[in-house]
C-alpha cells in the first residue's frame, strides 16, 4: 500500500498538532499526521494538572484542555491522522514506512517530514540503582498514567528519585490521593524543575526536597519495602555515615527525558551530543534536507507553551519548503554556547530565511545569580540582558531581529555567554 503526501508528521503530540496546524496554515494542504497511541494529544492526555497555556492562550488550561483545542483545530482543518500506527523506518528520499491493524503494512511517500515523537523516561537499568528487583519501581511518568488515566493508585508510602517536572507533579498527586510521600531525593546540588513546581507541589505539602542525594539500595523481594539514601560528594559519589533509611512501598524515578530519535538515527540524521536531539537549523530542518524537528524529541522542554513556538516554526518552515520558498545558501552561521551555556538550538542559521527574528533557545550549565546574558556576532557584542537568577531547570530563550543581523556583514558566527556583572 503506497500513499503521497506533500508533507507527513510523525506524532500527534502537541509538537506534531502544532506543526501540522502550522503547515496547513502556511500553503501546505495534502498533510498526514502519524500516531502511535489510540489518541492524539501525546503526554498531555495524563498530565490533568493546571499551568498550560499561560503564554499561547493567555490562561491556566489542564493538559487534556490544551490538547483539545489543537486536536479540535486539527479536525477543523480536516487534516487526516491515523491512530494507532507505529512508523519502522523512514530514509532519506522520505519514504516512510509504517504499520497498523486497519491497513497493515504502508509506506507513505512525503515531500517533506517532520519528526515530532517527543521523549521517553530514563528508567532504572538506565542509572544503575543498587538492590532487589521488586514490584512498585516505576518511572512518575507511569505513575501518572495509572493513576490519572487508568484509575489504579500506584502505592501508599512513596519515595521519589529526581526532582525533574514530572516527579514534582507526582509528589503533589500521589499526596492528594492520600499517599504519604517520604521525601524527593534529586542527586545534584539544584533541582531539575521549575521553581514554581517546586513551590506549588513540595513546599506546599511539606515534603521533603533532599539536594545531593541519592538512593543507594532498595530493598524487598516481591514489593518494595524500603530505600536507604544517602548524601553524594562533589563526585556525585555517596559518603559513608551519612546514610538513612525510608520504610516505602513504592519509588517513582524522575531522573531525566531522553529524546525519541531511533528514527533520526536510522536514517542518519546528525545528533547532537549535549540534547539528545537532532542538529537543526534556524527552519528546525535536520541535517537532512526535508526532514525537520521540533518540540521534546530535539530538546526537552520546560513548558508545552514553548514546545508550540518551536513546532509552529517547523511546521511553517515544511510548508515552504514544499512550496520551493525555502533558501539554501553556501553562507551557514554557527551558532555557539558560550560561557555558562550548556547548548543552544538551533545549532546553525542561514540568515536569509530568516524572517523577523532568530529565536534562539538555550539552558545554563549551573545555577547562577546577578549576571549578564551577552549575545556576540563574530566576536563582537551585540547586546545584554541581566539575569538575576538562572538554573539549568528552567529553559532561556533570547530573540535577536534580523535588521540587527543586517547590520553585519559575512556573520560567520553568533555566541551566547554568562558573564559576572560589575
């Protein structure tokens, strides 16, 4: 079975809604969105708490909420999607190919593909945690499927390893469905998520945030019956005597998000070694001419808000693309982490698709307090920006305008740096 469409979408996550809306919105109108769960909306399906939507919408929305309003548009628009289907391979003339129960094997010819499959949970076996293999260790993301969609309460005394978003989130949730939650215990010396989770979901409920620690061994044969921690030197190695022992029936693991890219791999896209996530350029087009990315599966977002932006600039950029309006030029401008600066995405510019302004996300390397935020071309400063707080949890964007940008001649490259200010 042989299908064509001028541009294909892999995921109906809020990424591949976004950009799909996007595409159609910019020209493109033969458009295929590919997904491999039994309904569209990705992660945000389970995620029922408030906070989304503050900077697309202007409101506080749940995650069903914010999905449902792209899903809505999306049907509007009468884009096709299909449910249920598991992409195997893509190459680099974009011919997919994929597979579901209603039309078996398929392979869908596109003009132009973007990839938007989002990330999964780093697991145990992933960070090597010490003891017994018992029932009632999962990722919080599991967690809060079972609990917030399948209707199954995952335990009843909780430790929870990492302090990123989603462990945050769970603190509160299994607390408010009356689990007794012992502690967060998160390895580094900060903690990976926003400020505003930390408040609303640990301090609010006196839970305990237990800063480089971690846990050492669990215990129990057939059901987790305890976790002993301990505090971690700057090696982020455990010192002796400094152990303690919690009584838990469950330990939920927050301990990063790991971009979804066997796909990119497979089909040879650059990778790139910090995010996880593919090279793009200021289109989110990869390495591989056509073949664009956006949202969770190039870097991991903070706030679906900014996973939006991202995808709406990947889905209007596939449309040009198809369109012919795209411009490729000899001239690339490397795009670089300075001082401070852990990455930036995109990776690289081509300045003349460049339209009102180069919007460059980025995350710090540490927490840091009264600096400034300088934007560099080829050297020399263009402009800074004060920050009085900064923390690798909580994502930086800066907007830099193309008239700006005209201003220089032959840029070959542009820097971001933390410096102290005077």
């Amino acid at each position: 079975m042989m299908l064509n469409y001028d541009i294909v979408v892999i995921g109906g996550g809020p990424a591949g809604l976004a950009a799909a809306i996007e595409a159609h919105k910019n020209g493109a109108e033969n458009i295929l969105v590919l997904e491999r769960d039994r309904e569209l909306g990705g992660i945000l399906q389970q995620c029922i708490h408030n906070g989304f939507g503050l900077h697309v919408f202007k409101e506080e929305l749940t995650g069903p909420e914010y999905a449902e309003r792209f899903i809505q548009e999306l049907k509007d628009m009468n884009i096709e999607y299909k449910l249920d289907t598991m992409v195997l391979d893509i190459n680099e003339d974009k011919l997919i190919t994929a597979i579901n129960t209603t039309d078996g094997l398929i392979h869908i010819q596109a003009k132009a593909i973007v990839l938007a499959m989002g990330c999964r949970e780093r697991t145990r076996g992933a960070i090597h945690i010490p003891g017994t293999r018992p029932a009632g260790v999962m990722t919080a993301g599991t967690a809060q499927r079972f609990v917030n969609m399948e209707g199954y309460m995952v335990g009843k005394k909780v430790v929870i390893l990492g302090s990123g978003d989603i462990g945050l989130i769970m603190a509160r949730r299994m607390t408010l469905e009356g689990a007794k939650v012992e502690a967060v215990v998160e390895l580094m010396p900060y903690s990976g998520g926003l400020t505003r989770n930390i408040v609303q979901c640990l301090e609010d409920f006196n839970i305990p945030l237990l800063l480089s620690h971690t846990i050492i061994n669990i215990e129990g044969r057939d059901r987790v019956e305890g976790v002993t921690i301990a505090k971690v030197d700057e090696n982020r190695k455990p010192i002796p005597g400094t152990e303690k022992h919690f009584e838990c029936d469950t330990v939920l693991l927050s301990v990063g998000l790991i971009p979804e890219n066997e796909l990119s791999k497979n089909v040879g896209i650059k990778i790139n070694r910090i995010t996880g996530g593919p090279d793009v350029n200021e289109s989110m087009e990869t390495s591989i001419e056509g073949i664009f990315a956006c949202g969770n599966v190039v870097h991991v977002h903070d706030l679906v808000d900014w996973v939006t932006e991202e995808s709406t600039r990947a889905g209007r950029n596939a449309a040009r693309y198809v369109l012919g309006q795209l411009k490729s030029e000899d001239n690339i401008v490397e795009i670089k982490p300075g001082k401070g600066i852990r990455y930036i995405v995109p990776q690289t510019a081509r300045l003349s698709n460049v339209e009102d302004k180069l919007l460059l996300y980025m995350r710090v390397d540490d927490i840091y307090e009264n600096m400034k935020m300088v934007i560099k071309v080829d050297g020399k400063e263009l402009r800074s920006i004060k920050k009085r707080h900064v923390a690798p949890g909580e994502m930086e964007s800066v907007n830099i305008l193309k008239k700006q940008l005209d201003e220089f001649e032959d840029i070959k490259e542009i820097t971001v740096e933390l410096v102290e200010e005077e």
